[in-house]
C-alpha cells in the first residue's frame, strides 16, 4: 500500500486519503493544486494507493472500489480506468512508464497497457496481493502476498523466479536501485533485506509492531521502513543499524524519498503528510538558513569553553 509519492522532479506531492480522494500538493509550500476526481466524482471508496509515473505527467491511484485509475497530473481528468473484481492495494509503474502493475485483494497481481487499458498479464496468488513493484530495469516484478511470500516474476512472461518467505504476511516489497537486493516486510514484526540471486536472507530489521512499508534511498545505502509504532525508521543497510526515526501521533502508514535524496516524505493515520531532512549536511544547511548570525566569540566560551572557535554557518557573519 504506497499513499504518498514525489513527483520525478520532488516539486510535487501525491497523496491517497480515507475521504474516496487523492490529492496532489506543491511539495515546498504545502499547498494543495488540486484534487483527483472524475466530474467532480472521486474514487467510490478508499483510495489505497497513488504512485506518479516516470515522466510525471499522470498519477496512478488504486481503490476499496476495485478499480486502478490513470489520471492527468495537469488537470486531474480521469483517463483510464482498470477493473479488479476487489479491492485495488497497490499499483507501480515500470520504469520506462510503457507498463502499469496493480496488486488486489482478488489475490492477482495483473499487469496493463497505460495506454489502451488492455490486460497484459495476470499473476495468481493463494491470498491478497498487498504490493507490486517493478525492477529498475523493468524486466522483472516483484510482488507481496498473505500467503507470508514475496515473489520474483520475469515482467515478459510471468514465470515466477523466486520466493522470499516470512514468519506471517509480507506487507510490502521493493528492490534496490542496483536491482541486486529485494527488501521486505511483514507482519512478523521485521523488515529483512535478501539477496536476489541466491535468496538468502541479508540483513533482519526489528519492529516493536507489525512493519507496513519499506523504501530504499536512491543511493541504496539506506532503508525507510514505517509501522504500527507511529515512526519511520531509518536504517543503514550495510550494517543493519537504526540512523534516525521521525514521529508522528498515529501509525506511520507510508515513506518515500526524494529522487536526490536529500528529503523524505511521511504519510500517518494522524491525517497528516510530513517532509523531512534527515542528512547532516542538509539540517545544517537549512539551520543555517534560519539563523541570523553565528555566535558571538562571548557566546561561543560561554557555551563551548576552551573549544576553538569556529563559524559553524561560514556564509554568515560573525557578531563582534
């Protein structure tokens, strides 16, 4: 289930909500452009997914309704519209954006043309299909069920390649950008990171509560994983090691990076989508944009003692 999205260019947001409504927002401001509807009608129930595709110009959204719809960034039209015969969890596109891959309830993950509506291939399951996502070079699709697997399928002709196994239900999967990693997570309270090749199992990341969603960052060295402790966590991925966590009231039900990323974007049951910095670098950077002047070389001792002194923002002046 993927409720948020960055435009390819990070100035846009996409969001799904419980209200039958995805909306799409200017990313630096928080202002919301526009709403996803069809004449003035939104999805009939709840929207579960939202995803941009690769060149930004239309958002793929899936639903309690049992449709996945295409929809026009520039003015919200509905284009297309895709029949499940339940509800629509999860849609992705392929990376060249020729393809759309949607997961259901109706235990299919099915595979479409963007541009005619016509089914391309379908993907049985023993259970709900809750994630589909394509490999960066498009040539295979991985898919998340009930049945407590993750499967690798080839995007041609729908052999299935591989199974990932958990202890319960996998809730989500996604490669790595070099498409040599697969990371999962389940309801057995981990997020685990596995080796596509040999399918061994990499690295295991622990949860208090069962784990919803999990991203990697664009370089692959990091990975974003939300669950039903109301936090995001941050995780490196050579070492396993918890970097950072970002709060909210409610369960953190999505994350997502931005394609430099430098900022991550949360989406919670508090009803509220949050973008955050999270590198050094940055959180200097944007402090330093807030702060009228260094410290004082007084307010310096006062607080550092016999440290030397040093501008921690070079750019700014420092006060006599």
């Amino acid at each position: 289930m993927r409720g948020i999205a960055f435009s390819p260019d990070g100035q846009r947001l996409a969001t799904r909500s419980l209200d039958h409504l995805a909306r799409v927002w200017d990313a630096a401001s928080g202002r919301e452009l526009f709403r996803l509807s069809h004449e003035n009608r939104p999805h009939e129930n709840r929207v579960l997914a939202v995803v941009f595709s690769p060149d930004g110009r239309r958002v793929a959204t899936g639903s309690e309704d049992h449709t996945a719809r295409l929809w026009d960034v520039t003015s919200g039209r509905e284009l297309l519209r895709l029949a499940h015969e339940d509800a629509v969890w999860a849609v992705a596109f392929s990376p060249d954006g020729r393809l759309l891959a949607s997961a259901s309830q109706d235990r299919t993950a099915r595979l479409w043309d963007p541009a005619s509506g016509r089914e391309r291939l379908r993907l049985p399951h023993e259970g709900r299909v809750g994630d589909v996502v394509f490999s960066p070079d498009g040539q295979r699709l991985a898919t998340a069920g009930t049945d407590n697997t993750a499967r690798l399928w080839s995007a041609a002709g729908g052999q299935e390649l591989g199974r990932f196994r958990h202890d319960d239900e996998v809730r989500a999967v996604v490669f790595s950008p070099d498409g040599q990693r697969l990371a999962t997570t389940s309801s057995d309270k981990t997020a685990r990171l596995w080796d596509i090749v040999s399918g061994r199992e990499l690295i295991r990341l622990p949860h208090e509560n069962q784990v919803l969603v999990v991203v990697f960052s664009p370089d692959g060295q990091f990975l974003a994983t939300t669950s039903n402790s109301n936090t995001a966590r941050l995780w490196n991925t050579a070492s396993g090691q918890e970097v950072a966590r970002f709060p909210h009231e409610n369960t953190v039900s999505d994350v997502v990076f931005t394609r430099d990323g430098q900022r991550l974007a949360t989406a919670g049951a508090d009803k509220t989508a949050q973008i955050w910095i999270w590198q050094t670098k940055d959180l200097i950077t944007e402090a330093c944009k807030r702060l009228p002047g260094n410290l004082t070389h007084a307010e310096w001792r006062q607080s550092l003692d016999n440290e030397p002194y040093r501008a921690t923002c070079p750019e700014l002046t420092v006060p006599k």
